[in-house]
C-alpha cells in the first residue's frame, strides 16, 4: 500500500473519528450534525462513535495530543471546511509525513 492509499484508508478515517469524538464530546452534537460538519454519512459517525477504535486509531491517539487539535475543533464546530481540511491534514503529516501535495494544508496554504 503507498503512502496516499494508506492515508485515505487507515489515517484519514482515523482522523475523522478523533474528530468526530471531540465534536460529539466537547459540543454535545448529534450524529447528524457531526455528519453534516464532516461532509460524511451519519451511518459513519455512528460507527465511529460506538465502535471499538481500529489500530489505526488507537496508534493515532497516541502520536496526537489533543492540543495539536483543539485549535481547529471550534472552527469545525462552526462548520468551517477549510479548518477541517487543515486539521485532518495536519493529523496525517504528523502521522505519516511523506511529503505529499496536499501537505501545504498544514501550513494554511493550500497548492493549485
């Protein structure tokens, strides 16, 4: 698996859940809501809500502390999409920091 498929299959989805927890959490959404912030299903909030948190996940926590997070998890409350890119961005440079297009996200400022 290269390092863009490992990112939209196990980073990204594993961002979006710490994601969704916080905003579930901290702003006491529903899954609806959640699911219209993060541009989701809510079948998928709901699985990441009341599942057990794959490897991924779990290895993600670890690496993240909330601080790195807790900047854009307001914004995204308020349904800013630019801070959701960011932050998702942001959580996977961190992660797995290959260099890739989409990395001047992290930076807020984003490639054509």
């Amino acid at each position: 698996m290269d390092n863009y498929e490992k990112a939209a299959k196990e980073i990204v989805p594993a961002a979006r859940a710490m994601i969704a927890r916080q905003l579930s959490e901290k702003y006491n959404m529903t899954e609806c809501r959640i699911a219209a912030v993060l541009g989701i299903a809510q079948a998928a909030v709901s699985k990441y809500l009341n599942s057990r948190q794959s490897e991924v996940t779990k290895a993600l926590y670890a690496r993240i502390s909330d601080s790195n997070i807790t900047n854009y998890i307001e914004k995204i409350a308020a349904g800013d999409t630019k801070s959701l890119n960011m932050c998702i961005c942001s959580i996977c440079c961190s992660i797995n920091d290959f260099g890739c297009s989409f990395s001047s996200f992290k930076s807020g400022k984003a490639q054509k």
